[in-house]
C-alpha cells in the first residue's frame, strides 16, 4: 500500500508539472490534495472558533474562513502574495495584453478574477453551501481577502500599497521576529562576497523553483545569464 501511494503521489506531480494551465494545476491541488482534508480542516476551524473570539489564517485557508462567519468570529486573512491584490495602477503578474494604462490593467485584472472564479471559487463556494452560506461573491476580494483585516507580510520596501487598495488591506511586514536563533548566521564566505562589491541582487523562484534537477540548472544558467547581462553581482538562491 505505501509503495502504491508512492507511485500515485508521483502520478500527481509528473501531472501537474505537465499541465501547462496554471488554473487546472490549481484545480489539481485542489482536488487531490486539499480537498481530501477539507472535512477535517473545517472541524479544527471549528473548535478554534469555539474557543476564540478571532482567528487568523493562511489566505487559501477557505475553510477557516467559512467556519468563521458561520460562528460570527473575526478572521484576519494572511496574504502573502500581495500581486493579487486588483489595482488600475498595475497589472496582474503575468498578464501582457499590450495595454499599458489603467484602462488595460482593469481590463487585465477583470481577466485574472474571471478565471479564479470560474476555476477555482467552485471550492469555498460547495464548502460555503453545506453551512447554509451564500456563494462567496469573487475569489480575490471576499475569500483570499478579510474585509476585517487582511494581513500583508511583505517588507514595506517591496510592497508599495497602491491608492485604490481598500483599507481592509495591510502592510505588516515579516512576520518572523529579529534576533532569533532560527535565523542562522551569515557564512564567512558570504559575508566576504557582500564586503567585495556592489550590494547583489537577490534571485530567487523561492516555493516554486523547478523540482528537476535539470530544470533547477537551467533556471540557475539563466539567472546567471541575467546577472551578465545586467551587469551586476547576484545572490542565487536555489535548493
């Protein structure tokens, strides 16, 4: 049995890896991942709502956030990809429609919401409706996002929030805490390399770096390339 799981998980991951819609690999963790504990999620959501009078939780975390309005808890929604935050004043990540005004972002992110919906809502919606809920009314702005408060764990200096953010939308910075023994400390190596020259730039696919061995060399040659061609010193960071 544990050899078939084996074989079953690696079924499921050369599958998403060759799904080239990033909306059906969604549905693939989704369905075969996320949805199998979702049951259990919800129960665990539950008792904490039982024992709190606030939750917080992980902005994919639908389940938390059901349970939480059934109970009429608070819930603070942890977003850690701020890009998915609609803006006329940039584009979705991703997204060339060649239109570069408010105009061409709006319509762009009016796309982006288009697709989580359809693909991807179905879930804390079907979730949604066996608590007696309504239908979430759009996937960025009611599931991802808290109208309570929804956290944004992003260092200022790369999160700029734009003028037509609503409120609800926050800039807290890391989350983790300075000075702790977690952290590490800087090798002797790299503290020489960062002492010889111009500040590097930082390079990194950070979760969604290639799991081949030979992708992950090829992802590293052309940040290399990059790094030439741009004419600066770089930190790669890869597994």
């Amino acid at each position: 049995p544990a050899g078939g799981a084996r074989r079953g998980g690696r079924r499921l991951l050369k599958g998403f890896r060759e799904e080239t819609n990033s909306m059906k690999q969604i549905q693939i963790v989704l369905s075969k991942f996320f949805e199998p504990a979702e049951a259990e999620m919800y129960r665990a959501a539950e008792q904490l709502c039982a024992d709190n009078d606030l939750v917080v939780g992980h902005y994919w975390h639908y389940p938390l956030q059901t349970a939480a309005e059934k109970a009429g808890r608070h819930h603070v929604s942890v977003l850690l990809a701020h890009a998915l935050i609609p803006s006329r004043f940039q584009r979705p990540v991703g997204a060339h429609l060649g239109i570069e005004t408010q105009f061409g972002n709006q319509l762009a992110w009016r796309m982006a919401r288009s697709m989580l919906n359809k693909y991807v809502k179905p879930y804390p919606d079907k979730l949604r409706a066996a608590q007696g809920l309504a239908a979430a009314g759009d996937m960025m702005g009611d599931v991802f996002a808290s109208h309570q408060l929804t956290l944004i764990p992003v260092s200022p200096q790369l999160c700029q929030p734009q003028k037509d953010w609503p409120s609800h939308y926050q800039v807290c910075g890391f989350l983790d805490m300075p000075n702790l023994s977690m952290d590490g400390e800087v090798s002797t190596g790299l503290e020489e390399f960062l002492s010889r020259g111009d500040a590097p730039v930082y390079m990194t696919l950070g979760s969604v770096m290639p799991p081949d061995i030979q992708m992950q060399t090829d992802t590293v040659r052309l940040m290399c390339q990059a790094a030439e061609m741009a004419n600066c010193r770089a930190i790669i960071q890869a597994p």
